[in-house]
C-alpha cells in the first residue's frame, strides 16, 4: 500500500498528514535519526531510533516493503537520510516537514520541544 498522496510525488509530509495515515494503516515505520542525547529529551513511542551515522550500517535493516517516514529534529538530517535511502533503492521512504519539533505542535504537546 502506498501513501495516498502518492499521485503527486510528495518527498515530505506534515504530522498532521503523518498521523492520519497512522491511523487507517499499520504498514508504515517512523525512523528517528537523531542522536542519543536528543532522544533522551523525547521522542515517538513507536519510532526505531537509528542515529543518522548509522544508517549506512544499518540500511539492510530497514524494509523496502513499508512506507518508511524518516525524522530528526527540525527536519534538515532527515531530508538527507531519505534522500541517501532513495539513492541507495528506496522508493517508499518520506521526511517529516519540520521534524519532531513540528510534531511536538501539531500532533502532541506532550513531546518536549528544544533548541
């Protein structure tokens, strides 16, 4: 199944688009790819966290099979790890516009925001 949006070639989604998704489907993985100390502030229950230097390592983890919806926290890193990810045969791979600090404001306030 892909992303409805898909007609239209989107590279990034907002929350809001993110959690409607989420909610009729369940073949979808959240990449965090920020680094440790940043997930220690907070994070999305049900994301995998892969620091963005590690991907390279990890990437025959990652399923081609599921639209993969990668984050970091404004939404810069995660641009390059999907753009890496497409490069590297990844077709169903999406960047979280603005990051987990936008999901802290449009999706759940209860995610600390930080600088």
């Amino acid at each position: 199944m892909k992303f409805k949006y898909d007609h239209v070639k989107k590279n990034e989604f907002t929350p809001l688009e993110i959690i409607q998704e989420m909610e009729k489907r369940r073949d979808m993985m959240m990449i965090d790819v920020r680094e440790p100390v940043e997930v220690k502030i907070c994070h999305i229950e049900s994301a995998r966290h892969i620091p963005m230097g590690e991907i390279p390592a990890k990437i025959d983890e990652l399923p081609k099979d599921k639209d993969l919806v990668v984050f970091c926290h404004m939404g810069v890193r995660s641009k390059q790890v999907m753009n890496y990810l497409r490069k590297n045969g990844f077709s169903r791979v999406y960047n979280l516009k603005g990051g987990i600090d936008r999901w802290s404001v449009e999706v759940d306030p209860k995610v600390q925001r930080y600088r």
